[in-house]
C-alpha cells in the first residue's frame, strides 16, 4: 500500500475544488454532446427530407427532357436546380438506365472533402426518385447530400461546448470557492485553536462561530474542552505555585526558608561581582525564644516567632529579603548597599522595633530581644556560606557582649547601643 507523505497529502481546499470543477465539467459535456446528437439527428431528418424535395423538383424540371431524351436540356435543368441546392452529387437516368446527364459539385479544396466525409457519415446513403410522365416511369434520379449545414451546426455546436465548458469551469470555481469559505475558513480557525493549544499552551484562545451547523457545534464542542483544559491547567499551576511556595517557605511564618535564602542570596552576590556592588547579611537570633517556650508553651513561642518576623519584615526595604533558617534564627539579605553604616542602621531599626511587648495566647504579653551579626560582602566573604559564618559568627560576639544588640564582623567593638533590652 503507498503511504503519502504528509507533505504530499492534497489539501481540502483543493480536494473540494477539483470535485466541484469535474462534476461541472463532466455534466456540461454530457449535456452538451447529448444536445449536440439529438441536433445531428434532427439535422438528418431534415437533410433527407430536404433531399426528397430536391429530388422531386428536379424529377418536374427535367421530365420533359428526359421523355425527349435532350441530354443538354436535362443537363442544364439539373444544373440549374442543384447548384442551388444542399447537393454533392446529382445524376440522371433514362428508361433503360442509362446515364442521362450529371451535375457535381466543384471541388473547392480540403473543406468540401471535410463536407463530403461529414455528409457520408451523418446522411443516408444516395437516394433515389423515379421520374415520372403520365403515370409512367421513364427514367430517375440519383441524388447525394451535401455536408456544409451540417458541418456548420457541428463547427457552431463544437464552439458552443467549449464557451459552455469555459463558462461552467468559472461558474464552479466561483461557487467551489464560496462553498470553501463556509467549509475551510472554520476548519482552519479550528485548526489554528488548536496548533496554538498544543505548541504554546494558549488554552484561552476559542474557535469563533461558524455559519454551517455541524462545523459550528463542533467548534463548540471543542471550545467546551479548551475551557475544562484550561481550568485544568489554572488547577494545577495554583497547586505547583502552592507545592513551590511551600518547598520554599515556612509553613509558620511565611518567610522564605534557608534554601530559598541561600540561592537569592547567591545570585545577589554575583550580581555583585558583576557590577562592584556591596551585600550585607544580618544574623538575626532570639535572646529569650527558649525561655518563653518553656516557660508558656508552644503556641506562645509559635507567637513571638511570627511577631518577629512581622516585625523584622516591617523595618526592611522593597528589595530586601528575611527569611527563617530554622527554630529561632532569621536571616536578612539587603541589596544594594551602599555603605556598612547602611545595614548597622537597618539592625538599629530592628532591634528598636523589639521593644513593644508581643501579645501571646490567654491575654499574656510578654517582651522579647534580638542579636544581630553583621557581615557585609566583599569585606568579610566572597561566598554565600562564607559570608553566612561571618553574620553568625557576628550575632555570637554580640550575644557575648549583651542582649538585644549588634555587632559587625570584623569590629573592635559592638556598632550599636550594648544594653540589656530584655
């Protein structure tokens, strides 16, 4: 069995279009060579009876030369009537069978044989008329036909199949391609809707209306299964954003975990490189988180871990970014910085905003503190987990110092205020 390429494979457009020229082809040519027979038939019979009239008006004409037996009399009456007349060939007999006398007709080159062969083809064979005086046969006529009606109604009937084919050919193209448009245009509305469904995942286009019925409730049908694919597939982004955001957040919070954390923190430094910038981390750790879980319970402690990081997140820029590395550790990531002075700022900021006391469950409120470690990037790390160990190693030296302060890597001496906020 030949397989066609899809390459190969003929288009709708033109499947339809080449039926629709045939059919109308065909059926001019069928009505055309039909009427063209039934012509040619009627043509006959009036050609034979037109032969009988001849005949009978030469057989009045040479009678009286014919019973006299006057060759030039008879020759010149046939002559007479027949080069007139639709005759090829025409002859008189007398009684006893004998050529009398003869009329042809001249030859006038390739167009009188054509004549000659139509007449031969489409006419009966040479008729004959007896010649009668008072009752009595005294000789007769041999007549042939002449072709050149007939092959005028042929020529005219040929020209008359080839300006109705032509026309017909055009009348079928032009309703061929009004029929396409209702047929192809839907088909490849449909078919655009789709190959954009598949190759881009453009779920949100629709096949517009169609004028024929069954192309129509088919776009429709097909519409109806882009709008579940389409809900199907808002379902699943909203729960792959939702399993990211988990895989990438603290359930409790709502901060960014330390995965998250450490690859935000990895492109910012080399951003950084790039363009000669300064990143800091701070260290953030509570002073008094196991205290108060002990000493309240869980959801207490649940509390002051979500206060912290509202609290934390309040005091930082739009493009900063805290995160919850685990228990009672924060981190915070600002990008750019300007100057070191900049971040011990924003630690000031922060450990300020510890002062308020933090409600807790059962109308309890209780008051809290942070220890913050500073490392700014290049100075104290050119790697994310080098730069880490300098903030923590930082939040260490101040926790040493006194709660509820700051202190930069690298430093002499604490940057911030060093007494007790708790």
């Amino acid at each position: 069995m030949k397989i066609l390429k899809r390459g190969n494979r003929p288009t709708l457009h033109s499947v339809i279009g080449r039926g629709n020229l045939l059919v109308a082809l065909v059926g001019v040519a069928m009505a055309s060579v039909s009427l063209t027979l039934l012509g040619v038939l009627a043509l006959r019979v009036y050609a034979d009876n037109n032969l009988h009239l001849i005949a009978r008006s030469i057989s009045y004409t040479v009678e009286a030369a014919v019973v006299f037996d006057d060759k030039t009399a008879t020759t010149e009456a046939l002559a007479l009537i027949a080069s007139n007349e639709e005759v090829a060939d025409a002859q008189v007999f007398d009684q006893q069978g004998q050529l009398l006398a003869r009329w042809q007709r001249p030859e006038t080159g390739w167009v009188s044989d054509l004549e000659l062969h139509i007449a031969k083809a489409f006419l009966e064979e040479p008729m004959s008329m007896p010649i009668l005086h008072q009752g009595r046969e005294v000789g007769s006529i041999r007549l042939t036909g002449h072709g050149a009606s007939l092959m005028r109604f042929l020529l005219s009937g040929l020209v008359g199949i080839i300006l109705c084919t032509a026309i017909s050919a055009w009348v079928a193209l032009f309703l061929a391609r009004r029929q396409l448009r209702g047929i192809i245009k839907p088909l490849r509305n449909l078919a655009a809707v789709a190959h954009a469904a598949r190759i881009d995942r453009a779920f949100d286009k629709r096949v517009p209306p169609a004028d024929i019925a069954e192309l129509d409730n088919f776009g429709n049908d097909f519409n109806a299964l882009l709008d579940e694919l389409e809900a199907w597939q808002s379902h699943l982004q909203s729960e792959n954003e939702s399993l990211a955001h988990q895989a990438n957040h603290d359930s409790l919070t709502g901060l960014p975990n330390r995965a998250f954390f450490e690859g935000r923190l990895m492109r910012a430094l080399r951003s950084a490189n790039k363009l000669g910038e300064r990143v800091a981390v701070l260290f953030l750790d509570s002073d008094r988180f196991k205290e108060i879980n002990d000493s309240f319970g869980h959801a207490a402690g649940d509390a002051v871990l979500v206060a912290v990081a509202n609290r934390v997140r309040a005091q930082l820029r739009e493009g900063d970014l805290v995160a919850r590395l685990g228990g009672d550790e924060f981190a915070v990531l600002l990008t750019p910085l300007h100057k070191t002075e900049d971040a011990e700022r924003i630690a000031d900021k922060i450990l300020a905003s510890m002062d308020m006391p933090i409600p807790l469950p059962g109308s309890t409120q209780v008051l809290t503190s942070l220890s913050i470690g500073v490392a700014v990037y290049p100075d104290h790390g050119a790697t994310p987990g080098a730069l880490l160990n300098a903030a923590d190693g930082a939040m260490y030296q101040a926790k040493r110092l006194s709660r509820g302060a700051q202190y930069t890597a690298g430093s002499e001496h604490p940057a911030a205020d060093v007494q007790n906020r708790s």
